[in-house]
C-alpha cells in the first residue's frame, strides 16, 4: 500500500510542479510593444503635482485638483 500512496504523492506533485511551470512562462510571452509609453510631462503639470503634494492630496481629490489646475 506504500508504494501506491508514494505513486499518487509524486503523481500529484508532477502535476502540480508542470502547471505551475506553465503559468508562469505563460504571463512572460507579452510583446514588449504592449508597454505604454508616458509622454514627458510639462512644466504646468510639474507645477501642479507639486502644489498638490504640499496639499497633501492623494487619490480623487489629487486627480480633481489636478485637472482644475492644469486647465488655468
């Protein structure tokens, strides 16, 4: 009876080990020209991310005031 259950563990480890070598190969195979490219930023948009970061604003209300910023 050993024997089986040492067979079913290292069936079961086998099939374990290959799926998890599969799904990692499989997330690497992205073209590289799938990466999106950031456009340089300009002086307001500097000027403004840094009145906001002494504002100490994150998230929605960051995003708000950056808008609002950038279009006066």
């Amino acid at each position: 009876m050993t024997m089986k259950m040492f067979f079913a563990a290292l069936g079961t480890v086998a099939l374990l080990s290959s799926g998890a070598a599969y799904a990692q190969t499989a997330t690497t195979d992205k073209p590289a020209a799938a990466k999106k490219v950031q456009a340089p930023r300009t002086e307001k948009s500097l000027e403004c991310s840094k009145q906001a970061d002494e504002k100490g604003l994150h998230g929605k209300p960051r995003k708000k005031f950056m808008s609002t910023c950038k279009k006066a």
